[in-house]
C-alpha cells in the first residue's frame, strides 16, 4: 500500500468548514488552504480543478473517526470563490479508504475508488456531484482492491485497476461502462507483466497507459499499454538501477506522445524524473541526490514544457519540496516544507491553474495535532504561486 493509505468506512454527512489560510514566507508565495484535523479527514491525495477554480479531492483516512477504527475517509470540495470547505464522508458498506487521483467528466460530475468496503469489502467505485455529493456506483464482488482511481473516455466508460482477482491472482485493469457493465478486460500475468499498479492514464488514441511497481524482467517495475481491442503490451521494464524503479504516479503525455514520469528509486539517488518516448527507449531527465527524494505523484506542465512535482523527502528539512525541471534540465525546489504549519511529505502530484498556480497537498503537518499523532497533524491543503 502507499505511505497514505490508511483504512476505515463511514456515513455520508455534509461537514462544512470555513478555510483558515496562512501565507508562509518562501521564495515563492505557498497560502494553506485547509488544515486537515482529522474528523474532516486525514492524510489527502492529489487533488483537481474544474473551470471555476474549485477544487477536489479525496482523504484515505478520517472524517468520522468514531466507527471504522478512525474514519473511513472523504471526497472533499474547496469553493473558489468563498473557500468554504465542505466533505462527504464514507462509510464501510459504500466505501473504506477512498484513493484517487479522482476523474471529473464535462457534466463535472466527480468519479473515484476505495480499495475497501463494499458489499464483500473488496472495495467500490464512486461517483459524485459538483457538489461533492456521494453516490454509490458499484461495488467489487470479485477481485477487487482498485488502487490507482479511475479514468475515463470519450463515452464515459470508467477504467481502472486492481490488486487482487483475475487469472492469476494478481489483478488487472477493469471497465465499467454507464450503464454498470463491468468487464475485467485484462488480468497481469506475474512477473513479466509486472503487479501491483501503482497509475492508470488515457493516452493518445484512447489507449490506456500505465504502470506496475514491481514484477518486469529485472523485478523493479514496468510500463504498460492496453488498446481497444484488448493487446496488452509491456513497453518497459525498469532495472532499479540507474534508469529507476518501482514507477508512482501517472504518466504526463506531451505533443509529440512523448511521455513524462517518475520512479521512486533508482541507484546512487533517491528517485527520478523520465521521458518514455514512442519508440520505447527511457531518458532520465533528472536524478535525485538529496535535493528532494522519493518522488511519489505525477507530473505536469506549462505550455513551455516546464515540469512540476513533489517528492515525499528530503530537502533542507527532509520534509519534501515542490520543484520545477525546466524544458533545459535545471531543476530548482520552488517550496521546502518543514513538518511545520505549512505540512510535511507531499504524497502526490499537482494541479496547475491558466495563470500558472500550483494546488497540491500533504499527508502530515498543518496546525494542531493529528488525533492519532500521526506526523504530527493530518495533513493540508495548499497553493503555491511560483
């Protein structure tokens, strides 16, 4: 499981909550949105943003920490305009441990996973309203524990995967179509197809791209495709030495099809940044040593190429940075986070506004305790203004 996932099951009750926001001295302007104290939920994920500049996003853990053995976790909203916090929690019959990154559709309506709850606790997919009102979608009655989110088409059928079920036990990429359908569309064939998923992204053409964390010829990961008509592809696989391994985070696809990642380790550093193109050869871009580690979310871009992203560690406070790998290769850590009020270990990627603004997270810190003392808080919401 990943250093966020946390587990519990709850009950669909609205918490609203005005956001106290903080402007935190850096060289860059980084303003906390909301400050996680664990009843309105606990250690969150990427997060996204619609048109208006709302944003989204999901919390493994916490939100009625009375039942599930501290909370079972929510989808949650930040109002642009009034910066109104509002969440939805779960419960463990509709879902335990909900994990994104969440998908939104053109309607705006909100789709995502938990890798528990559910009719056999093998956990659900989810959908939600603008509003961040939980409906539930469908629950796993085989196989099951969908960990990477979902994505979707151009005709609204959700895809995802899984760790457990399929052929030889260790889990595949599912379809849910609309109307419910569910199709297991491919089951990993260990260790050459590679296993535990750790993304699920549409690339071009409408062909799913993605990663597993282990498993491949040399043990330390893989890259994968899947088309319309069913071929599965291994497109790489990683040595763990110093073109990286164990991938995280989605594949970022550029113009020319280019694809853009991370890994989580890789030898003598502390993790990579990687372009994958069409032909199949892997470029590292960047390697960590120091500098940052463990870079465990995506990517993105601005229109020049600049990349944006976390690591989880390290830095001058071993607390994880925001950094930027310009089009040129230099790399600069935009924003050092300091296990203090401004929160401590991004465990996921970002979201980029039109003007340029970075919206991202953290699994610890923030203001006050975590109910549990866990990182000494429960993690925040932040902006950074590069």
């Amino acid at each position: 499981m990943s250093a966020r996932a946390r587990l519990l099951k709850c009950t669909p009750a609205v918490l609203g909550f005005i956001v106290a926001s903080a402007v935190l001295s850096s060289a860059q302007t980084l303003t906390v949105l909301h400050y996680f104290q664990g009843a309105d939920g606990q250690n969150p994920g990427a997060v996204i943003l619609d048109a208006a500049g709302n944003i989204y996003g999901e919390t493994p853990a916490g939100g009625n920490i009375s039942i599930c053995g501290g909370g079972c976790g929510n989808i949650f909203r930040i109002a642009a305009s009034s910066k109104e916090f509002s969440a939805v929690n779960f419960q463990g019959t509709n879902g335990n441990g909900i994990n994104g990154p969440l998908a939104r559709n053109a309607k705006g309506d909100l789709f995502g996973t938990a890798y528990m709850g559910g009719v056999s606790n093998l956990g659900t997919i989810f959908e939600a309203d603008t509003q961040a009102r939980r409906i539930l979608f469908f629950s796993f009655g085989s196989g099951g524990e969908p960990v990477t989110g979902v994505v979707l088409d151009a005709e609204g059928n959700l895809y995802g995967t899984m760790t457990l079920g399929g052929a030889s036990g260790a889990g595949g990429i599912f379809e849910l179509t609309p109307e419910g359908k569910y199709s297991l569309l491919y089951s990993f064939s260990p260790p050459m197809d590679g296993y535990f998923p750790t993304s699920l992204t549409m690339g071009p053409s409408d062909r799913l791209y993605g990663t597993n964390g282990n498993g491949g010829v040399f043990g330390g990961g893989t890259i994968f495709s899947l088309d319309k008509a069913g071929k599965f592809t291994v497109l790489y696989s990683f040595t763990g030495g110093t073109d990286g391994g164990y991938p995280l985070g989605p594949l970022l696809f550029g113009a020319n099809g280019e694809a853009y990642g991370v890994a989580g380790s890789s030898y003598p550093g502390e993790g990579l940044i990687f372009q994958f193109d069409k032909g199949g050869t892997e470029t590292v871009l960047y390697t960590f040593e120091g500098d940052g580690g463990f870079p465990n979310g995506g990517l993105v871009a601005d229109p020049e190429g600049n990349l944006y992203g976390t690591t989880f560690g390290t830095g001058d406070f071993d607390g994880g940075l925001v950094f930027e790998l310009a089009a040129g290769r230099d790399f600069e850590a935009l924003y050092k986070f300091t296990n203090g009020s401004s929160g401590y270990a991004p465990g996921a990627g970002l979201a980029r506004d039109s003007s340029g603004t970075l919206y991202g997270t953290t699994i610890g810190g923030g203001e006050g305790d975590c109910y549990d003392g866990l990182f000494n808080g429960c993690g925040v919401v932040f902006k950074l203004v590069p």
